[in-house]
C-alpha cells in the first residue's frame, strides 16, 4: 500500500501473507505506527516483518526494532541481504 493504514488493510483482506516489508517514510501512517499496531493483534503477534528506510540512521534500527520488526534494512536494499533474510523468515 501507499501508506501504512493500506498495509493493514491489505493484511486483513489477505490472511495467507507470510511476511511484511514496511517501509518506514510513509505519508498519513508511518511504518513505526503501522507496525506497532500490527503487533497490537494477537494474529500478528509472529508474522515477519522487515522494516526499510533511506535514512539509515543509528537511532531508526532501534526504533524499528521496537515498533516490532524482527529485521532492519536500509535502502538501496541490497538485494542478496534482502533475499538471505526473506530466507531465514520464511523457512522457519
């Protein structure tokens, strides 16, 4: 979705979704609320999700981390990172 309240909305609509990439710059809800509320539901207490920001900064792996993902990514993704950690989330 364009924005994190789509991103739950595409959740519910669809039950079978093994994993989440949020990105975190979102207009309207941003991905540390979006993620934060997922979490919120018992549902969703152990579905993977990775957060992706631009900004890198030290402080927003801890912020994501908290907000509930399980990984941290910073874009440009690099896509044999993002591809080794879809491994390990969804091959549990």
């Amino acid at each position: 979705g364009k924005n994190g309240r789509e991103g739950i909305e595409q959740l519910e609509k669809h039950p079978q979704i093994d994993l989440v990439l949020m990105d975190i710059m979102m207009p309207e809800m941003d991905g540390y609320e979006a993620m934060s509320l997922i979490r919120k539901e018992k549902k969703w207490k152990n579905l993977p999700m990775i957060a992706l920001t631009a900004k890198a900064m030290k402080e927003d792996r801890k912020k994501s981390l908290d907000a509930g993902a399980n990984e941290y990514l910073s874009k440009p993704v690099e896509k044999d990172k993002l591809i080794s950690l879809l491994r390990v989330w969804l091959y549990k």
